[in-house]
C-alpha cells in the first residue's frame, strides 16, 4: 500500500519540533518537514512547487507569526503570514486532494471567558495577532471547506 505523505510547515517551530519527534512513531508514513529557510508559506510560488513535487496527502501547517505583540505593529507581514499564506496552502491543498490541517489558537477570542471555550461561542479578538488568525480559519474554510481547524491555547 502507498504510504501517506505528509507535509508539515513551520517545522523549526515548537510544534513543529513536537511533530517531528512524534513523527519517529508512524513508520507507515512519509514526512516532509519544512522550516521557514526551506518553505516561507507566503511565497505561494515555492508553496505550489513543493505541493507539485511531494504531492501530499495531509498538510499540517505548523508555520505562523507568532510574535503577539510584535503584530500590533507588523500588522500586514502578521496578516499575510497568518491569513493570506493559510488561504492558499487550503487552496493548493484542495486542487491536490489534501487533507488540509490548521492551527489556531484560541486569541480569536476575546479572552474573558472562564474555562474551556466551545467551537460554537462568538469569536471576537482582541489583537491583531487574533485577527489574523481568525481570518486565516475563515480562508481556510472558505477555500478548502474540508479543512480541518485545530483551536488550541497551547501546544
Ligand atoms: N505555542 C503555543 O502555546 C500556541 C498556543 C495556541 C496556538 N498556537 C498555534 O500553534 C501554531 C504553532 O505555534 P508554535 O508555538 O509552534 O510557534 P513558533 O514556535 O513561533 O513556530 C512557528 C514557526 O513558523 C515559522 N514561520 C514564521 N513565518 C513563516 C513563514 N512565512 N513561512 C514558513 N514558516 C514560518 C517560524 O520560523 P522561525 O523560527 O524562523 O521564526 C517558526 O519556526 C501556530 O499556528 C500558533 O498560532 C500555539
């Protein structure tokens, strides 16, 4: 049987770290780790080329802008990492039949809940890091409706 494909972005990252070491357990897989030198996601070019080349069968996008602060005043390269760059890796991966896996964090909302949040409650960020990434879920399904989106306060 052919094995599955895997493409993990953002692979120099802590999750992606994480991933990579959990990656070791599924021999009956092939991943390709990318870090931010091998694969910048906002150069949709080099996203396609590599999509054309490994052919995935899932692409966990583990890459983000991740400096939350730093976002109030980087707003545009914040919203073409966390946004823009998420829109197409959902789109590339729908014309390639991938399985299209996104992390986000739970900055889409706005903070002043108690406990554990439910997909369904209001989202409302605060920060433009949460607004990027509120509009990189909304990309992601919009593009590729089978998209699955992973909410997360930490990793
Ligand atoms: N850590 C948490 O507690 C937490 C909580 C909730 C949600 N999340 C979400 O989980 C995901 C992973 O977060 P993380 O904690 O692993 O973040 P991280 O440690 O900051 O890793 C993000 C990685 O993305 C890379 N990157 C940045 N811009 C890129 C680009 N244009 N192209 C390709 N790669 C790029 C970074 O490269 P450099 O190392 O070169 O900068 C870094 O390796 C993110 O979507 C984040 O929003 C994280």
């Amino acid at each position: 049987m052919e094995k599955k494909r895997i493409l993990v972005t953002g692979a120099n990252g802590q999750l992606g770290k994480e991933l990579r070491d959990l990656a070791t357990q599924y021999k009956d897989a092939d991943f390709l780790f990318v870090s931010r030198e091998d694969l910048p996601i906002h150069h949709f070019d080099l996203v396609r080329n590599v999509f054309d080349s490994f052919k995935p069968h899932f692409c966990i996008n583990a890459a983000a802008y991740t400096a939350v602060d730093k976002a109030e005043t980087e707003q545009e390269l914040a919203h073409l990492i966390n946004a823009e760059a998420v829109g197409v890796l959902a789109a590339v991966s729908a014309a390639h039949d991938c399985r299209f896996v996104h992390v986000s964090t739970d900055y889409v909302y706005d903070g002043s809940q108690i406990g554990a949040h439910k997909e369904s409650d209001a989202t409302a960020p605060v920060s433009v890091y949460g607004k990027t990434k509120l509009e990189g879920e909304q990309l992601a399904m919009q593009l590729d409706p089978q998209s699955i989106v992973i909410r997360t306060s930490w990793v």
